[in-house]
C-alpha cells in the first residue's frame, strides 16, 4: 500500500518527482521525467519548473495510479514512470 506525499518536487530538469509511503520498502521516489510531462501529459516546460510542478498535481490521480502500476511490476526504493505505467 502506497501513500503518497501531498506534493509534486520539481527537480529542475523538466521532470517532477514525488514521494510515497510503503510498508516493507518505507520511502520510495517516483521520477516523473520529461518523456511523461511531454508525450504522456502534453505539458512540460524546460523554463518553469512551477508548471511541471501543476501539470503534475492536475494529473494527480493518473500519476498515483501509474505509480502503483510502475511499483507492483518494478519494486523498488526509486522507479522512474514510463509510459507503459500509464496502460
């Protein structure tokens, strides 16, 4: 079981990441790069990292739900989303 942080992060590379609560693994990164933020959600901006950051939160409930795909097939402590995810 996933719980997720309130908050999307920008890194300031066109991505975001957030972070979730689990169990056996305690703290895990999901890495939402600029291949999701562009292709996936059709946003991104390589200059305003406070965009990415709302592209994110408006795409919350798509996001958690390819991060608990991405962590069912790919556990781990930091998963990078791919699109597949999003399937």
């Amino acid at each position: 079981m996933l719980t997720f942080e309130d908050t999307f992060h920008s890194d300031g590379l066109v991505s975001c990441f957030i972070w979730a609560d689990e169990p056996t693994m305690k703290r895990v990164r999901f890495y939402i790069g600029p291949t999701i933020l562009e292709d996936v959600l059709h946003g991104g901006n390589a200059v305003h990292d406070d965009a990415n950051v709302a592209l994110c939160n408006g795409n919350r409930e798509r996001i958690e739900a390819a991060c608990r795909r991405a962590f069912a097939e790919r556990p781990g402590e930091r998963i990078d989303i791919e699109p597949i995810d999003f399937s």
